[in-house]
C-alpha cells in the first residue's frame, strides 16, 4: 500500500516511474478529505498549490533528476512561515497572517523537491502537550479518538499516524515534537540546539526552540534532517558545521555500544504499561549486542520548574510584538493605543499564552530576576552538566519519552501543573540543548508508548542508527490504527 510505504520505497517507486508525484498528491489529498473532518489534524490544506509543486517534481523527474525526496508530500506544522500561505501558529492572533517569506526549513524541503500538501494543528503558540490549547480546536489521536495526541505538534502527529501524509515537520521546545510522536506511535526527532535554523519559525522561547523531522521511521528522519540541517546567517544561533550525511551511520552495528539508564527517569511517576514496553525494548537491545548501566542525572528533577521560569520569561518576550500595530489581530474598536494592545491581546490570546505571558513578566520584573530568572539559569547549567558527566559514561542515554500513554480530552487540561509534567522527561534535553529522539516501543492499554534515546551534542547520525537497527528487529513503527489503515 502506498500510503505506508517509507521515504526510500516512495523515491524508488518515482524515479522508476511507477507512481507520479502527481498522483501521489493526489492519493495523500484525497485521504486529508476523507480523514480530516475527525482528525482535525490540519488548520490549512492548498490543493492547487500542492498539484502546482507535484506538476514541478513531475517534470524534474522526467528530466531524469534524482533525489532523495524529489516529488515526496509533506506537512509543515503551522509554525513554520510560508509565503503565500497563511500561517496561523494555531492562533487567533495570526489566524490572517500570510507571511511574506518562506522559513528556511519550508526552503530547505522544497529546494529537496518535497511537496508541501498543508499547514498541521499544533497548541497555541506552541505552548501545550495536548493539543488543546489550539485556537482551531483540538487535534484527535487516531489510536484513540476519545483521547490527545499530545503537543505541541499534535497536528503534525497525527497527520503521520493516519498517514494521511508521510512526513511532517514539528518544533521541539520542552518536548514537543518526541511527546505527541510517542503519543501517535511515530518517530521524531528533536536536533542539537542550532542544527535546524529558527527563521521564519514563530518564536516561543528562543534559547529552547528547535525544529526537527516527524515520520514513521528513523530512516525516513535522517533523510528529512539530510534536507533541514544546515547553516543559516538569518538565524544567529544556527551553528556553521560542515554538513552531514544522517544516513550514514544507520546499518552499523549495535554490539559494544553502551547505554546509559538515569535512575531518575524509571523512578515512581511512570505507568506499569509505559514501564513494561520500555523494559522489554531495553531487552531487545541487551538481544542485539548492547550493554545498558545505570547512570545519574541528579538535577533533572529540576528540569519542570527551571523551563517553566526560562520559557515563559522568553515567551513574554518574544510575543511582545503581537500589539496589533503591525500585522495579526487588531481589536474592532478602541479608545486610544494603549486601548487597542489591551483590547488585541486580550482577544487575540488564549488561557495559555496569557498564563504564560503573566508567568514570564512576572520572573522578569525587578526585584524578582536573581530570585527566579537568574537561579534557572543556574539550575540549567547544572542540567547540562549532569549530561556531560553522564556521557563519559555510555553512548547514548534511554527511557520512556513520557510517563503515561495518550490521556483523555479535559483530563489534565484543568490543571497546568498536571499537563506540564507529561514533559517530565523531556524537558531536561531542550535545557540542555541536546539531540532527543522518540520511537515506538509498544503497546499500553492499546496505545502507543515511545522510548526516548538522548545523545551527546552532534550524536543524530548515531542516534537514527540506534534506533533503525531496534527498528529493523521490530514492526513497532510500522503498526498502523485500524480506522485509517
Ligand atoms: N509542553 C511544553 C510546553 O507547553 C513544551 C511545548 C513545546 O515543546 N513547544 O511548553
């Protein structure tokens, strides 16, 4: 079936010309028609404009042009800018917004050959794991239409669970792209802070914000992250690298490599479900020639509380600009300026972004900086540190990617303390500025559950071949939810 097929089957099947990318736009659009009305996993889908983009690829693959991902459809979650098509960041505030530019990743994609078919659903801003915090209403896990497919990049998630696209994009901030893949039995991945470039991707927080590939499998994510990764002058943290073949790593062996446990992360807190799948994953490794011994990440209890002082200072910040002055919502009718911010914020926001906005103003206010802002930043460093030091132990580091499977719709969007610990054991990688990567491990209660492998900085080539050579032993990441098989 051709809606099933990984990257590499989809780029041989084009270039031998048994299949268009005419019409396997078409394939992909017609099942967003036929899903998407109870999904609601894309907020805008462009028809002409994607059969435009397959019309292009047709015509560089008749020309005998090879690639990777010529003639391949996408997603982008609709954080990231693109010209010409509105982007919204799942908000009132710009739910009019049509940018001027394309973000240098949608650049990148296209200059790969990749056919953009829409815009995916994602939490307001990006500030959320479960999607409910989306100004165009929540996204439905198709595993489970009764429940979340995690957040923030809910949309692209569930998207690639359906499979009503093979690929998508997602921005990673405190867990956002390895939270709703381990929720949707995907995988994704979160680069080395500065490896993707951030231009034209809505900012949230700066200093943690990181976008990186959604897809079934970890192959199908290195060839994504080949076209993504890249140094960018417009983005003044990119990292100028010479550029890598993610791919390049993928079939070498796993014996010898060491993988590191941190105690913190299989301590009470965690479903026996969740439990159960990562023990038995950890088993088929230890099958395949691993070694796994316990280390320590003694600060990472740490990691909630210090992103939720870093992300909201940063948010406050960065969502300054939506005044209404210049492009987004502007309120109706107004007294003076200072009336028209008030009135735009206030209508233009959701719960969230305000809670957050709140939060952030108030770390940052003097008298309260060194008492907050200032100690995060300390407790991040002592995160970091943990990593490095635990690094001189073992290759790369594993657990689950969450605690529990996908939750219930209102189950813990009543409680923002509740709903911020289901990044409990990602949140700690974005502080770091590390790789994190999430692949299906297995079943609890019918759901999902992701494993989560953490590498040093720059370990993404290794880190796809952990994860390929776990997935060449099992078919967790090629189960599909039988609605939408
Ligand atoms: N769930 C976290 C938050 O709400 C992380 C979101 C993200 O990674 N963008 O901030």
């Amino acid at each position: 079936m051709i809606h099933t097929a990984s990257l590499k089957t989809l780029a041989a099947q084009l270039a031998q010309k048994k299949i268009s990318s005419v019409e396997l736009a078409t394939l992909f659009l017609d099942r967003i028609e036929r899903y998407n009305p109870t999904l609601n996993a894309f907020i805008t889908v462009d028809r002409d404009k994607a059969l435009a983009a397959a019309r292009q690829a047709d015509a560089q693959l008749g020309a005998g042009e090879t690639a990777p991902l010529l003639g391949i459809p996408l997603a982008h979650k609709d954080i990231f800018c693109t010209r010409g098509l509105r982007t919204t960041c799942g908000s009132k505030m710009l739910a009019n917004f049509v940018a001027p530019y394309d973000a240098h990743v949608v650049e990148r994609l296209r200059e790969a050959g990749m056919v953009m078919l829409g815009k995916c659903n994602m939490d307001e801003f990006a500030m959320g794991s479960s999607n409910e915090t989306s100004y165009f209403g929540p996204v439905k896990n198709p595993w489970d239409l009764t429940r979340v497919p995690g957040g923030s990049s809910g949309g692209s998630a569930a998207a690639i669970a359906a499979r009503l696209v093979p690929a998508a994009t997602g921005t990673d901030t405190g867990g956002s792209i390895r939270q709703p893949a381990a929720l949707c039995g995907l995988t994704g991945l979160k680069p080395t802070y500065g490896v993707v470039s951030r231009y034209g991707m809505i900012a949230f927080a700066s200093s943690l914000d990181q976008g990186g590939p959604m897809a079934a499998s970890a192959e199908d994510c290195a060839l994504l992250l080949n076209a993504m990764a890249g140094f960018d002058a417009r983005d003044s943290t990119s990292l100028e690298r010479a550029p890598e073949d993610y791919t390049r790593e993928l079939e070498r062996p796993l014996d010898g490599l060491k993988i590191g446990l941190p105690k913190e992360f299989f301590g009470a807190g965690m479903d026996d479900g969740v439990r159960a799948a990562v023990e038995e994953a950890l088993a088929e490794y230890r099958r395949l020639g691993a070694e796994t011994i316990e280390v320590s990440l003694p600060n990472s209890g740490l990691s909630v509380p210090a992103y939720y002082v870093l992300a909201p200072a940063e948010a406050s910040s960065n969502l300054a600009r939506y005044d209404g002055v210049r492009y987004g919502h502007r309120a109706a009718e107004y007294r003076d300026l200072i009336d028209m911010y008030e009135k735009t914020r206030a209508e233009g926001f959701g719960a969230e972004v305000k809670r957050r906005i709140l939060i952030g103003t108030y770390v940052l206010s003097h008298g309260y900086y060194d008492a907050y802002y200032l100690k995060a930043q300390q407790v991040r460093r002592l995160i970091a540190a943990d990593f490095a030091e635990a690094f001189k132990q073992c290759d790369v580091l594993m657990g689950p990617t969450t605690p529990s499977a996908a939750f219930r719709f209102g189950e813990k969007s009543a409680d923002p303390v509740a709903m911020y610990l289901s990044d409990i054991y990602t949140i700690a990688v974005n502080l770091a500025g590390l790789p994190g990567l999430s692949i299906p491990c297995g079943f609890a209660g019918g759901l999902p559950v992701g494993l989560q492998i953490i590498g040093p900085w720059f370990a993404e080539a290794r880190m796809l071949n952990v994860a390929h050579r776990y997935q060449q032993a099992t078919d967790w990441h090629r189960r599909l939810p039988e609605e939408f098989a």
